[in-house]
C-alpha cells in the first residue's frame, strides 16, 4: 500500500528519497534478506518530476538571504572609492529549461539552462581619504544576469534514513549587468563599479543560492521521509520504511530498499527470507512498488490485534444476506432462524478467531481466515437471544484492482469448512436444510459483502493519504509466489509541491 513512495514532490522530493551513496549506515551482508518494500522510479518518472524543478529553484533565489557587499578601490586622481550594496533581493526570474541525468552509481545531476534573474537594492558610495571616509550617495540600483546552474545531488544514509548533500553546485555566469537608477546606458559610474563589484558579487550569489538550494534538498527530502511514513501508518499501526541496503543508481532507474516492518504496540515483527532481486522490476512503466508477503501478513496480524477484523451488520444488510434467493428452503431456514424476528431487531456479528493467513500467488492473493459468527434477536419486550452461532475456516482468492481512484477487489474462489455450528431452532444439528443454506449464504452473499465493505474502507484510508491527487495512469496490480507488484504511469500534482514550499518559506 505504498502508492505514495512518493509521488508527492518534485526533483528534490522524490529523487532525494529514492537514492542515497551509504557511508554512515551498516547493512549486513545480504541485506536484500531484509527488504520488505522496493520503490523504482525509472527515467520517464525522473524527467516528468523535473519539470517542477523550476518551483525550487525560484524558492531558492527568492529567499537567499544575500548579505551586504562593501569594499574600496584605490583610483589615479579619485583617492579610495568606497561602496556598498545593500537590501539585494530577487526582482524577477524565469527559468529556461532544466535536464536531470542520472549517474550509475553516483548522483543526479540536476542542469539548469538560462536561468535569467533580476535583482534589485541600493547602492551607496563615496570617496575615503587618508584620515576619514566619507559616503555621500545612494541610488538604486539593478543587476539583469544570466546564469547556468548545475546541481549534482548526493545522498548519505543517516541513522538509517536518508540524509541529502547538494553542496556540489555551481553557477556559471553568461552576463551580469549592473544598472543604476534605471538608467539602461553605460556611464563612468556604472562602468566603475561595475568592475568592482563584479567578482565579488557573483562569488555571494553562488554562495548564497547554492546554500539555500541545498537547505530546500534536506528539507523536501525530510519532508518526503514524513509524508511516506505517515502513507503507511493508520493510529496504532505502521511499517517500518528505514533503509534495508544501499540503493540502485542505475541510468534508467533508481532504486530504493527498506525494511517494511510492522510496527505495532509490543507486536514484534523480524524479517530475514526476502526473495527480492532488482531482476523481478522492470523498466516499461514510471513507477513500481515491490511488497514481500510477510508485510501482508504481519498488517493482517496487528489489524487483528486491533480489534479492527469485526463487522456489525442489521437492518436491510442483514436482510439482503438472509433473502438472496426467495425459494421455500430459503423461506424456512430464515424462519427457523430468526423464529419470526424482524431484521431490524436482529444483529449479526462477524469477527476473526485468529490471525488470517495471507499467500501471494500468481492466481491472486490467498486468505485463509478463522471468523466466527453471532445472531442475536431483540424480541419487543423480551430479553435478547442468541439465535446462532458459528465458527467456520474460510479460504479465498482475491484479485486486487484500482481504477477510478477506487481499489477494487474481486474474490475468485472460496472454500468454506464449519467447524462449530450452533442453532437454537437446531439443538441437534441434524437438520441438513440449515447447513446447506448457512453454506450457500456465506459463499453467495457473505464473502462479497465483507468485501464489499473493505473496498470503500481502503480506498477511503488510502485517500486520506492524499493518494486521490494524483493522477494514476493504467496501475496493475500483480501477485507472485511471495510477492506483490504495483505497477503504474502517474501525472505529477503540480499544486501540491508549490503548496509545500509556499508554507514552508
């Protein structure tokens, strides 16, 4: 159920979680035995979300903080000039174009083309003398620039999370114009400190830009880190999402690796026989999760620990499951069942007995499950009764389906075996009639309103996620012997990174 590995950011959301150069974190020596989850996003996906690489970048030069710039020059005849820029701030930007490659087993390189910045402030200057120095002129001024920007993007493994580096950054300056007053021609002034301050300037916005596009990496990468873990958890139950090994840095895809370990209370669950490989994902589609059957397995186990495998059912539902086909055996079975109650003073209770099992198979998802249940009638004026009560094993196949931001689930087959039965209209148990009809009740109606039931609460757990944002092109959901495929193309959500960074900044 991790759809949201991340779909949630841009370049420096997504890529940032995906891929990381380990050297602060320890992985044993077959770490793929410990991975319960893999996220690859292959070139397709890495080009899509760097078109909303112009949304940081613009962050990054609007909220540099860029320092004061003083200094002096000795001029023939002038003395010591002296001057300082101040109040420097980003006027206007626009962004060309941005290209993203990926380095095999190094870092994405992140090149931005033609990135045209305008900034603005005062500028102040004078002339210093032997003894004193004397400023006594400001005026406005404007500095149109050109610049190319290359980013090489490095991730460390930090207590087994990862931690981004994008020190490796550097501006290349095509023209840097400096204006003052609005005046557009050049003049001694401009043409002077121009000269002077050239150098120094570009040296502080290399320095400041470059910081702050670092800081914005650190904090989109946390910030995706935060927006998987809570996609996997729901209250009390969560998945452990911290790196497993180090991950793929291929040039068609990057590929991530985590442990995927239910978290639960005092549950305590240990993992050690992945059958991951990177050769089970391919590179047709944009985005792929591998889940291990034991992540399944153990979400089922803590649900049941919950109390969260339990379905009350009364009223038309009730009656809809009791009346599915209107035949004289049906007719007396419910009779002798609900010995004339009316459904809306009846209840039934289904819970499970015990953990469900759960087996991936290229058939589908097996689930074999202990569930027991209770009716009960509510006579006018009499005390409660227990009408019925059963125990059965129930196996069933389930193939799993999203379309139209809506999971679909279908049961394939089941197999029903009672192992208690007790009916008050048969103490004996001898009345072949109820059991036939309790059997074809479950099988016909039973099972697929359970899942019918599961389906919306899915979907609707998912959607808290923010997992109905996006758009999810042609998903597929694939089973294995052991493991589960998702498969999928996606169209970015363009508001939300903007979202992001404007609450953030």
């Amino acid at each position: 159920m991790l759809w949201a590995c991340r779909m949630r950011l841009g370049t420096f959301g997504i890529l940032l979680m995906l891929v990381h150069a380990s050297a602060a974190c320890e992985f044993g020596p077959f770490p793929y035995s410990v991975t319960g989850i893999v996220c690859r996003m292959t070139k397709p996906a890495a080009l899509l979300l760097n078109q909303e690489t112009a949304q940081v970048i613009q962050a990054a030069f609007r909220n540099a903080k860029f320092p004061n710039i003083t200094g002096e020059r000795s001029m023939r005849l002038l003395g010591k000039v002296a001057y300082g820029l101040s109040n420097i701030q980003v006027n206007d930007l626009s962004i060309e174009k941005s290209e993203v490659e990926l380095k095999e087993n190094d870092a994405i390189h992140i090149a931005i083309k033609n990135v045209t910045a305008f900034f603005k402030g005062t500028l102040t200057y004078g002339y210093a003398g032997a003894w004193f120095l004397q400023l006594f002129h400001s005026v406005d001024f404007e500095i149109e620039s050109s610049i190319d920007l290359q980013i090489n993007i490095k991730l460390t493994c930090q207590k087994d999370q990862v931690a981004t580096d994008a020190s490796d950054c550097y501006l290349t300056f095509h023209k840097l114009t400096l204006h003052l007053q609005g005046d557009k021609e050049p003049g001694w002034l401009k043409q002077l400190f121009t000269d002077f301050i050239s150098f120094t300037l570009k040296l502080v916005l290399k320095s400041e830009v470059c910081n702050e596009i670092n800081f914005l990496a650190q904090v989109l990468a946390n910030f995706v880190l935060d927006l998987a873990a809570n996609f996997v958890q729901d209250k009390d139950i969560s998945v452990d999402i911290s790196l497993a090994s180090v991950p793929l840095i291929k040039a068609n895809y990057l590929e991530s690796h985590h442990k995927g370990l239910v978290l639960y209370k005092n549950y305590s669950d240990v993992f050690s026989d992945s059958v991951f490989s990177p050769s089970l994902l391919t590179e047709s589609r944009m985005l792929y999760f591998w889940l291990s059957e034991h992540i399944l397995n153990s979400l089922a186990s803590a649900a049941f620990l919950d109390k969260r495998l339990a379905l009350t059912i009364r009223g038309e539902k009730l009656q809809a499951l009791f009346e599915m086909e209107d035949t004289e055996a049906q007719r007396k079975a419910v009779q002798m069942i609900f010995q004339g109650t009316s459904y809306n003073d009846s209840v039934a209770k289904v819970w499970s007995l015990a953990h469900p099992q759960i087996s991936l198979q290229p058939e589908g998802t097996v689930v074999k499950s202990l569930v027991a249940v209770e009716i009960s009638i509510f006579p006018p004026g009499e005390e409660p009764l227990m009408v019925l009560y059963m125990e059965k094993e129930i196996t069933v196949t389930i193939q799993a389906a999203y379309a139209e931001k809506k999971l679909i689930l279908h049961a394939l087959d089941s197999r029903i075996e009672f192992k208690v039965v007790k009916c008050t209209a048969d103490p004996s148990g001898n009345d072949p009639s109820i059991r036939s009809f309790l059997q074809t009740m479950i099988s016909v109606v039973g099972i697929p309103e359970v899942i019918s039931r599961i389906e919306p609460a899915l979907t609707s757990l998912m959607n808290s996620k923010g997992l109905h944002l996006f758009e999810i092109r042609n998903p597929e959901i694939i089973t294995r012997k052991g493991y589960i495929i998702v498969q999928l193309d996606f169209s970015f959500p363009k508001h939300l990174l903007l979202d992001f960074l404007e609450k953030r900044l």
